[in-house]
C-alpha cells in the first residue's frame, strides 16, 4: 500500500543500482521521480544507450530525470518542484551540492559499497579485492558535502572468498545494499528514528576510479597480488597479460607458492591444468584468456593453438 506521507526521489546510474530502485518501490514510499546520468554512447556503433535505471524506471512508470549536472539553479528548482521528503542515491555518478542535500524535506541517503571509512569513493568493489581484504560489504549513510563522510545508519557485511571477482561481489553487494535501504524504509514508514553513527577517523582510505592502464599485469610482482588483480578486473576493463610473446586478456588465474629463479613473465610449465607463468614470488597459473579479437577460451583450447607450448613440462 502506497504512503503518501513519503515522497521519495531515486536517483542513480548502473545495474548496481537498480536492486535499491526496486527496493524504494516496493517499501510502500511514493517514488515520484528517478534521476540518472543522460544515455551515454555504448557498443560498438556507439549508440546512445539509455542507463540501467533508467530502463528499470521506464519499465515501472517513473518520471525520468537526466540534468548533466545540479549544480545549476535551474537543475536545483526542478528537483525541489517533486517536493521530495527522502532523496536515496546509489552509485549515481554526479555531484549532489550542498544546496542539493538541503533540499529533501527529512534527508538524503546513500547506499555504498564498503565498510566506511575504508574505500570511501569511486571504485570500492575492485579495490577490496585487490588489497586482499577478507571483508566487505554495504553502508546506509546520510549524505554530507563531503565524500562518503557522512554518518552510518545502518551496515550489511560479507565475506570475500578467494574466488570472488569483481563482477561477483558487485551483484552480493547490490543486493545487499537492496536489502539494508529496505530495512531502513521500513523503520522510517514505521516512525522509527534511525541512529546515525558517526564514521571514526581513523581506517580512512580511497577507492580512486579504475583505469584501464592498471589493468596490464607486471609480474615482477607477486604471484597472490596478480590473481587479485585478474579477480578484481573481471568483468571490467580485465587483466592483460603477456604469454610468449603474445599480449592477452587473462580471465582467470591462480596464485601457486613455487620456488624459483626463472625471469618474471617466462612460461614454466604448461598442461591440461592450465599455464604456469614465474612471478617476482611464486607462479601465476592461468585457466582463461582471450586472444585479440577472439572469445573468452580455457588454457587447453589456447594451448592447442599453440603447440609450441605444449612441449614444456
């Protein structure tokens, strides 16, 4: 049953998000607009491509919202006409102003994927991983000017197993952020007053934005920091690495704790388990890769293309 008490404005961008739409419309809150960033070139044509959110709030029914920005006036009048009294954001995208959160009658909420302080910022997901953490999970924060400042209400947790990868924390994550937001709707519908705690000073650290120059593998590293970062760039931009000579895209691969004295990034051992690579520790075993314009195939396919190979033990 809808209450027309709560007037709810969603704003947010990626498939992330769009679990924590879902959530905001079944609470039982009135959803009177959702704001996205405008469709944006995708695909190989580079067609405009509508976001995630926005298709899920076409599909619903929703009013749509895409200001390239809010920090103008004009922008900043347009949301204050939905008379908002809760503005929930998830992985939106664009900067909320000061002026903007000052807008919502009750207050502005954010859902974000970490355990804040750590990895306040743009790219938690992938940066849990590739620093080994054994733990993540979700925050709903009340949104201050600053970024991912603001105190806790409420937290989901999860654990990161060794075979996670980004793009299997991030749907756990979403769901969990799903989860948490609807629990604190449910108490805000119920006239409950939710404790916001504080985030302490200390922990604090930066999830910055990934780019895809990071996703290239040096294996004078470590053989446990490699498998991080194959596992924390799939599905996106995804490792690259080199295998006698030829440049690839590594899918997966595991870390081997092996002693020796062989040049990082020379092949070791290869066979039906997959391909040995020496690291400056141990060995980088890699199971999936993908050639220059190919598809995603298993080491024993990209072995038997390359017979040579197949010759070392």
């Amino acid at each position: 049953m809808n209450s027309p008490g709560l007037r709810l404005v969603f704003a947010g961008t990626p498939e992330f998000a769009v679990p924590c739409l879902e959530a905001c419309r079944a609470s039982g809150a009135e959803v009177v607009a959702v704001y996205t960033q405008p469709d944006r070139p995708a695909g190989r044509g580079r067609k405009l491509t509508p976001s995630p959110v926005k298709q899920a709030a076409l599909a619903a029914g929703l009013a749509v919202e895409q200001p390239e920005s809010l920090k103008s006036a004009e922008a900043q009048q347009a949301l204050a006409a939905y008379r908002p009294d809760l503005l929930v954001v998830v992985a939106y995208g664009l900067i909320l102003p000061r002026k903007v959160l000052a807008i919502p009658r009750l207050a502005c909420w954010n859902v974000h994927a970490s355990l804040l302080p750590r990895w306040r910022g743009a790219a938690p997901i992938q940066r849990a991983i590739l620093a080994g953490d054994r733990e993540s999970g979700v925050d709903l924060m009340q949104m201050e000017a600053g970024l991912d400042t603001g105190p806790v209400l409420l937290q989901r947790r999860t654990p990161i197993a060794r075979e996670d990868t980004g793009g299997s924390l991030h749907d756990r994550l979403s769901q969990l952020g799903a989860e948490v937001l609807a629990d604190g709707l449910r108490r805000l519908l119920a006239g409950e007053k939710l404790t916001a705690t504080p985030q302490p000073a200390e922990g604090v650290t930066y999830a910055h934005k990934l780019d895809k120059a990071e996703a290239r593998l040096d294996f004078g590293q470590s053989a446990i920091e490699l498998e991080r970062q194959v596992r924390a760039f799939d599905p996106w931009p995804v490792a690259e690495g080199e295998i006698a000579g030829e440049l690839l895209r590594i899918w997966a691969a595991q870390a081997i704790e092996l002693d020796h004295h062989a040049t990082p990034g020379s092949v070791l051992a290869t066979g039906r388990n997959g391909i040995d690579l020496a690291c400056g520790r141990g060995a980088l075993r890699v199971t999936a890769l993908q050639r220059a314009g190919g598809k995603r195939i298993g080491a024993i396919d990209y072995l038997n293309a390359r017979p040579e190979l197949r010759q070392l033990r």
